[in-house]
C-alpha cells in the first residue's frame, strides 16, 4: 500500500497526494483510481493542451503479486484527440518499478519550463534536464537512461504533440488518445522509477495457490494456452474473416480477399523468430519479429488489420516494418491508421488530393515520419480523423467515435460491438466497449445482427472489463472467462444453446447481475474472473464478484461523469454514418449497427436518463456523491 | 447550520496594536489592583521582552510584587508551587504572563494555588472542578502561538508521575490579553514557523471536529485567513510588524475557536509524540495534520472542502472541482509545510524530527488516553494511530 505522489512541474514541487483507505476501497487502483484523481482536479473548459491538465500514472493491487498476466499499469489524462477521458493501458515494467519505489500512483501536472525527465527513487523525485534526450526515438530514448529502471519514455510523435502520440514502456505501450502529446506538451520526457520495496500481501500462502490455480486454467484454455501464445492477437483475423468484421477498405467492407497474407498464421510461419510477452505473463502473445537485423516487437491484431486489409494492403512485411518505425516514433498505430485509411478515401472522393491511395504502400514509410514530424500532409494526418473529417469533409466515413479511432473489427456484423464502440468512455476503443465481438463471432456466436439482449450484456462485458483493468490484469486472460469447451467446439449442440440462450439472456443480465446490488452476490466464480479471489487474498479486500462489478459500473459511470463535466452529452454516443445508416452486405437488411434501438436499452440498464446522464439515484448507490 | 445545541464563551478583553502594552497600567487600575506578580522564563528576559513591558509600566508608579522568571519549558508543578509560594509572600494581587503557552499556563497553574488557597494542585486536575474566582490575571503571549491567552485550558506537567495534567476550567481565562507586535518581532524563522502551524492546527481542528459551532468556525476562518496571508511573509522577513501582529491575531482566534469547539487526533497524537519524543509541539502538529486530516476525510470533506476556500484563496477554489476540493485542502497544507522546510528547516515527516520508529508503538499507546482523541469527527483506534503515525514517519 504505497503512497502517491503528485509533481508540479511549473513549481518542481512534490507532495504526497491524499489517497486514504476508502478511496481504495471504492476505487481499487489502476484507471478507475485515475478516474477519481481527474474527476477531483480537472475543471470544466480545461485544455488537454494546458498546464491545468493532470497525467495520472496508477498501478493496481495485483502488481508484483505475480498473479498471471499483472504487469499492467494505466495512464490516464485529458485527451487532446477526444477532449474527454481517456485511459491508456499499457504491459511494460514501469508500474512494478514504480511499486518497488513505493508509490501507487504519480500524479503529474503544471508544465516544465525546460526540457525535463523525472527520476522517481524510493526518496522521492528528482528533475533532470532532458536535452540531449529530446528529439530520440523511443528506444533510444530508453536505451540512454539505461540501467535496470523502470521507464516511460516518448518519442518525436509526442514531441510535436502529434494528437494520438504514445507513451512506451520497454516495447509496450500505453498507445491511445495522445497520452504522449500530453508529455510532450509539458516538456516531459520521460519518467523512470527505481525501488527496492516488497509488495505485503494480506494471505502470502494463500496468494500462491490462487496464482497456480489460475496458471492452470489459463495454460489449459485453448485461446490462453495454445492459440494466443502461438499466434499472438493475431490469431483473432481468422475469426474476424469468417465472420465478415474484419474492416477493410476504411470499413467500407467486412472481408477482404487476401486476409491470409496478413493473418496470425502466416506471421508465425514466415516472420515469427519467437514468442514473448510482459513480465509475470503466462500467455505470452507478444510477436518478436526480424526489422534491418535486430530482434524487435511484432504488430498486434489491431495493426495488422488496419495497416493490412484496411488499406487493401497484403504486404506484411511492410506492417511489420511499420509497425517498428511507428513505435520508434512513438505514436499510435490504430489511430495512425484509421487516418491514413480517411485520407485515402479523401483522396479517392476527390475532396482531398494528398497522393495516398487504398494498395498504394510505397510512400507511407515517408508519411508516417511526417506525421511523427507534421510535415506537410503529415501535419494534417497528426490531427486525427475527426478534425480531418471537419476540414476536408467525409465525416460519414471518418471511422471514429468520439473522436478516437475504431479499431479492425468492423461492427456492422457484430452490432452489439457497435453499441459498445459508440458508448465506451474513451472513444472507439473495442475493449472499453466491452469487446462483445467475442461474444458475437470470434469466442461464442450469438446473433450478431440482433439488438435483443446487447444493452445488458454490453454494460456487463464493459463493467467487467472496467473492473478487470482497475484490478491490474490484461485482458487476455479474460478469454478464459468462456469455458474452452465452448469455444474448442463452436457447432456442438451445447455451444449452439449457450448462444440462443446469450440472445435473450438480456433481462436476466439487467435482474441478476446489473441491477442487483453487490452485496447479494457474494461469490467468487474461480473460472469467470479469478480476478476477485486473486484480489482479496492479495488486499484483504472484500473483493468477489458483487462487489467487482460494481467497482467497474463505478469506474465507467466515474469516467462518464468526467466526460460529461468536460461537454459529452448523449449525441455523442454515435457512430460515424456508414456504421450506422450504409449495409455492409446489399443483400442483407440487418448489416448495419441499429444503434438508436440499443442505445435505449442501454440506458435503461445502465440507470441513465434518456439523455445518457446517470441519475441521482445510481450515483448515490455507487457513491460517487 | 446550526448545532442543535452549543455553548461560546470568551470574556477576554483583546486588545491588539502597535502600543497596546501601554495599556497595562489603566487595564491593572480598572481591575482595581496595584502589585501584580509577573510570569515569564528566562528566555523572555534574555530577549528583552520583560524590559519592554516593564518600561510601558515604569511611569505609572505602579510597583510590581514581584517577578518569577524560572517557568521551564513545558511547565511545572515545582514551578507552580514555587511562584504561588513567592505570590504569597510578596503580597501580590494579580498576575501578568509575559510569555509562550508554558508560561501562560503556569500562571493559570498559580491563579488556581492562589485563589483555591490550595498547596495540592493535583486535586483540581479535570474539568470545571474549580470553585472560586481567580486573581484578576493580563496575558502577553510572546509567541504565536498556543492561543493560551484566551483558551480555558491549562497543561501543566507533573514530573513525579511523568505525565501531562489538564486543568479545564472557565474561570481560568484572563481577564485581558494584549497583542503587540514588539513581543514577537524577533521571534527566530524556526519557531514563527512552528507557532504558526500550532495556530493553523487548532484552526483546523476546531473548524472539523464534533464540538464545532459557528462563532468557533468564523474564528477559526478568520485564523485561517491570516496565517495563509502572514506566515511565509513572517518567516522569510521577520521585522515585518504587521505581519507578526497578524499572526498574533491568529493564534489568537485559533486558540478562541478551539478554546470552544476542542481539537482532535492531531492533538491527541501530537501530545503523545511530543511526551515520548520530546518534539517541538507547534511543528509535531505540523508534520502529523495532513496524515490525520487523510484519516478524517471520509467523514470531514465537506468541512474540508470548505476550508479550502481560506486555506488557498478563491483563485485555487475555483479551479478545483467541487469532489476534489476537501483533497486539495490536505494538499495545501503539505505544501505549505514544504515551503516552510525550505525556508526554515522545519521538519515534515517524524523520522525528520528525530523520532524512531520503535517509538510509534508507545506514542499509539499513549495517544488513546488523551482527552483529544474523543473529538476527532472519526473514531481513532490504536492500529488507526499507529497505521497514521506510520504515514507520518
């Protein structure tokens, strides 16, 4: 249980930030402590790029208690992409470092009148100038501070304040909504942290057996034990082919024709020198691919498929490549591409003539060093979609919500994905959406097209997902949540069943799980999140599954409540218009996202008026006032 | 929104200025006395203090009974024997105390000798166990401060059973207190510092715990306000006069909010450690004030969240949303404490003071038997006291 600091760079002042008992209690740690931290600091009409805006760094209790896939740390700010929340997850050390200096959270704010990075030790912060770092890439950035410190670090793209700049973390980032751009705003350059401290447990023994209980669940589950490690995020392409999610074209389509050149397997075969993954992990999904000679991080799912069949490109080898220079250069490759695939489109419209085409690969090694650099079109690309989309035009097709680019899985096949898409929190993000296209297609297979059931399980999934983060967990894991069974055999008549029963499963998810309060669901569920077993033993916290899903309706309604304070109001929960008005396939009448239907169940489950502001009655029961 | 019931009680005549020690003579004759006997300690004497008052008194052709000059630091019974003795022999009729909260104290400590006609102080230990009218009595505190001068508290130490004794009592306000700025002017930055955060701790501490009342809270913001105006100005630039007749005032309001509304775990905790650790008491106060108000906040933020206001100004007010405002109360005082290491020295955690860490436990121990402890907004068990003395080392 360590303390949190809070750094004001304009003053170089660092203080103790009150983070008391209760506040743990209510809030766990990880991005729904971050939450509460900006709900308390961030005034209405701040500007993200202002000294007034605050970077929440926050670890989880399940750091260093080397729980299955537990490295992961969150940092939370004001989106200079969106202009509202966003939280951004990330798997490198620097969380577990930060632990060991004895600190749970770093809350940075002000702007540092030079160029600076900071030293967090066990005694406290230390401001270094940080000049003969700027202008480095990421790795080289890190390989200067050296030693066995944790490190954040951002390269040229948050430098230059591109709007979806990443912050890394070894080769992992905290990639979305422009945390980097923040850093970079307050001449920050990185932060490292050193520390010698052990984590206390509340049952040592204990804590050991819930971890090898979990291991082993994890190691005989066919996606954590067998796929994921095997083909990486990737493995999900053939899933999101199948079901006709797998956007291509700027999501003008569901399929694209040469999916298997830029799949998970052919990855594996042709430019996969090994596995590997975050510290404590288990799953191990990360690529470790070949770029000029050195052994470097392979492209997730996500890249591959926006970089891939979004572009109509079928060159792998020139994702992976990307994939490389775009973390070198520190920015966001969803978001990149999601712009990349807009200009596209422009440029075919006509509205824009800026030289990129769908299949055309040969300049956009040049553009993304421009975009890192905002050079020419590249300072235009930096903006992101939606403020592309205002000054040049197709907003129907600037494929994002919110503001922040939707990631490869296309949701007019998977409409309850589109609901979440269009009410997560931080934008376009599919986990904050409760990642339902796991539910529709690529784990179980309920019907996708229906909008029976979707507001329920939608809030459940993303309330889930919300818990699992605060707790410190990847969401890998999770996919152990849906026995293997089910999803080893997708035709057997139970699975069958499972699904019809998940369409009109709706009113029992609102009765038994959304609307029932937490303490009448004492349970600990050992296959469907060990989280909350893993937690208690760890915290001494009353952690089951009750209480866990209301930690994460509490953080979602938390962040919305911030976004609300910060403008959104309920027509920002949209999709841009070819998700919601075009057919993905003519032939089908049910391939767009309905999303006004679900918006109202939705809602209704989550104890939103209709104007999506939770009412008074929720906030009281979640203690949020 | 008013208590449902609440008493406030200060009869204290205040008199604050640039002069004001030159009122003594008329104060002494409205009283209708003429031989006071006068309280101080050596450290009042070798800084001229006493020299400048009793020049204020020298053409008034009053004679002063006598002068006792040995009060020790945190007071004593001894010395409460000894001066009542010398009281009694030099025929006095009143008393004046020309010094910190030790010494002011033990002149309440001779008052109570003298008017109960006792040679056994002991017997009146406790609350409102007093029977008779004390000696007309004046206050001068050189220090800002305890805010003894106008509290209805006296803490004398009892060295033969090693503990603090409080004598509680309304009778035991002076009859006047006079603020001049000469008596703290040369006060050193270490102990402005330390003082003023004793002040801003019963400030707070009135304004949040469970016997508070309106005239104590509109003491207590007035306090507040001061202190955020006049310490740092006060520590960095001592000979700046109305800055330490300001801090003056707010001791002096702190200690009148307080006087009625009590204080809470920070005293009860700071008492234990300044017994068990010999810490200075205004910057043991100081160091353990956020950890508590951490430990208070579920109960006392909207108390918090107002203080903020006085603690920070409005510009700060504004630009904190209202969820964030009790939190960022706590933050200002840490970074007040910072400023003020910085400037001075002062320390901010207790390992700096010089604590060990195989003290806390007693201190924990000691602190569950102090009277204090029961007016904290939230009950504070010994593993709370330890868990926050922890955080506080």
């Amino acid at each position: 249980m360590g303390k949190v600091l809070k750094v004001d760079l304009t003053t170089k002042q660092v203080i103790e930030y009150p983070w008391t008992d209760q506040d743990r209690k209510l809030f766990i740690g990880g991005k729904t402590m971050a939450a509460k931290i900006l709900y308390d600091n961030i005034q209405a009409g701040t500007d993200p790029f202002s000294s007034d805006n605050y970077i929440v760094i926050t670890t989880s209790p399940l750091n260093g208690s080397a729980a299955p896939s537990s490295s992961r740390f969150n940092m939370s700010t004001l989106s200079p992409l969106t202009g509202f929340i966003i939280s951004s997850n990330c798997g490198g050390n620097f969380g577990l470092h930060l632990k060991r200096a004895g600190y749970d959270g770093l809350v940075i704010t002000g702007k540092a009148d030079e160029k600076t990075w900071l030293e967090v030790t066990e005694t406290g912060v230390a401001f270094h100038n940080a000049d003969n770092l700027w202008g480095l890439t990421t790795s080289k950035t890190q390989e200067e501070l050296g030693g066995k410190t944790g490190k954040l670090v951002i390269g040229p793209g948050g430098e230059n304040l591109v709007r979806y700049a990443g912050v890394f973390s070894q080769e992992r980032t905290a990639g979305r909504g422009g945390v980097g751009a923040v850093m970079g705003y307050k001449n920050l350059k990185a932060v490292t942290a050193t520390g010698t401290k052990k984590p206390e447990f509340w049952k040592p023994e204990k804590v050991r057996k819930v971890n090898l209980s979990w291991v082993k669940l994890l190691k005989n589950h066919d996606l954590t034990g067998d796929k994921l490690p095997k083909y990486g995020s990737a493995y999900l392409m053939k899933g999101m082919q199948k079901h006709s999610i797998l956007a291509t074209h700027n999501f003008k389509y569901g399929q694209y024709k040469d999916w298997e050149m830029c799949s998970g397997h052919t990855l594996a075969k042709d430019h996969l020198i090994k596995n590997e993954g975050c510290v404590t992990c288990t799953v191990q999904c990360a690529r470790a691919v070949e770029v000029n000679g050195n052994k470097v991080k392979g492209p997730e799912l996500e890249t591959l498929g926006l970089l891939g069949p979004n572009l109509e490109n079928n060159n792998i080898r020139a994702i992976i490549d990307w994939n490389f220079q775009l973390d070198e250069l520190g920015i966001d490759t969803i978001s990149v591409a999601g712009s990349v695939a807009l200009a596209m489109e422009l440029n075919e419209n006509g509205l824009w003539n800026n030289g990129l085409e769908f299949g055309k690969i040969d300049n956009l090694t040049q553009l993304f060093e421009d975009i890192a650099y905002r050079r020419g079109i590249g300072n235009e690309l930096a903006e992101g979609t939606k403020r592309m989309s205002e000054k040049f035009g197709g907003k129907a097709y600037a494929i994002h919500a919110k503001g922040l680019e939707i990631a490869a899985y296309e949701p007019r096949s998977a409409v309850g994905h589109g609901l979440g898409l269009a009410t997560a929190n931080r934008g376009g993000c599919h986990l904050n959406a409760g990642y339902m296209v796991f539910m529709e297609g690529l784990g179980l297979q309920m019907d996708p097209y229906t909008t029976m059931s979707k507001g329920a399980l939608v809030m459940f999934m993303q309330n889930a997902m919300e818990a699992v983060a605060a707790a410190g967990s990847c969401f890998f894991p999770v996919f152990a949540f849906v026995p293997s069974f089910l999803i080893e055999k997708p035709n057997n008549f139970i699975t069958k069943i499972v699904n019809v029963v998940l369409k009109y499963s709706g009113l029992v998810v609102n009765l038994f799980v959304n609307w029932m309060p937490g303490k009448f669901l004492p349970l600990h569920l050992p296959f469907m999140l060990p989280h909350t077993l893993a937690l208690k033993v760890v915290t001494g916290m009353n952690t089951h599954f009750g209480n866990f899903k209301d930690i994460g309706d509490r953080g979602f309604n938390l962040e919305r409540m911030f976004n609300i304070r910060m403008g959104l109001t309920a027509a920002d929960d949209t999709l841009p218009s070819r998700l919601t008005d075009e057919l993905q396939d003519p032939n089908n009448p049910k391939s767009k996202v309905p999303l006004k239907r679900m918006l109202k169940d939705y809602y209704k489950a989550r104890g939103w008026d209709e104007n999506g502001i939770p009412t008074q009655k929720k906030l009281k029961y979640l203690k949020l006032v | 929104m008013l208590p449902l019931y609440y008493e406030f009680y200060n009869p204290v005549k205040i008199i604050s200025g640039r002069k004001a020690l030159e009122n003594i003579p008329y104060e002494l004759g409205i009283m209708q006395v003429h031989k006071p006997m006068i309280v101080t300690d050596k450290g009042v004497v070798d800084n001229g203090l006493l020299d400048i008052v009793l020049n204020c008194m020298k053409d008034s052709g009053l004679a002063i009974g006598v002068i006792y000059a040995e009060t020790p630091p945190d007071s004593s019974i001894i010395a409460v024997n000894k001066a009542a003795a010398l009281f009694r022999d030099n025929a006095c009729d009143s008393i004046i105390a020309v010094g910190g909260g030790s010494v002011i104290d033990t002149a309440k400590g001779i008052n109570i000798v003298i008017s109960e006609e006792t040679d056994d102080i002991i017997r009146f230990v406790g609350a409102e166990r007093l029977t008779k009218i004390q000696k007309p009595f004046i206050a001068i505190p050189t220090t800002s401060g305890t805010g003894s001068e106008v509290t209805l508290v006296s803490v004398i130490y009892n060295p033969d059973k090693n503990v603090k004794m409080a004598f509680t009592s309304n009778l035991l306000l002076p009859k006047v207190t006079i603020l001049d700025p000469r008596m703290t002017i040369g006060l050193p930055p270490f102990l402005t510092a330390a003082t003023g955060m004793d002040a801003l701790t019963h400030a707070v501490e009135a304004y949040s715990c469970l016997q508070k009342n309106p005239l104590s809270d509109a003491h207590a913001i007035a306090a507040i306000t001061l202190i955020r105006d006049n310490l740092i100005e006060a520590v960095k630039n001592g000979k700046n006069e109305q800055a330490r007749l300001s801090l003056a005032n707010a001791s002096l309001f702190a200690g009148a909010a307080f006087s009625n509304s009590m204080v809470g775990s920070v005293h009860g905790l700071g008492h234990a450690t300044g017994a068990v650790a010999h810490t200075h008491h205004g910057m043991t106060m100081a160091i353990i004030l956020p950890h508590v108000m951490d430990f208070n906040l579920e109960k006392a933020s909207e108390n918090y969240a107002a203080l903020l206001l006085h603690l920070a100004g409005e510009e700060i007010y504004i630009k904190t949303p209202a969820p964030g405002r009790a939190k960022k109360a706590i933050e200002t005082i840490r970074l007040m404490n910072q400023t003020l290491r910085d400037i001075c020295g002062m320390s901010v955690t207790l390992s700096q003071a010089g604590v060990k860490e195989d003290q806390l436990e007693e201190i924990a121990r000691k602190a569950m038997g102090d009277g204090s402890m029961m007016f904290n907004p939230i009950e504070m068990e010994y593993n709370d006291a330890l868990r926050v003395l922890k955080s506080a080392f």
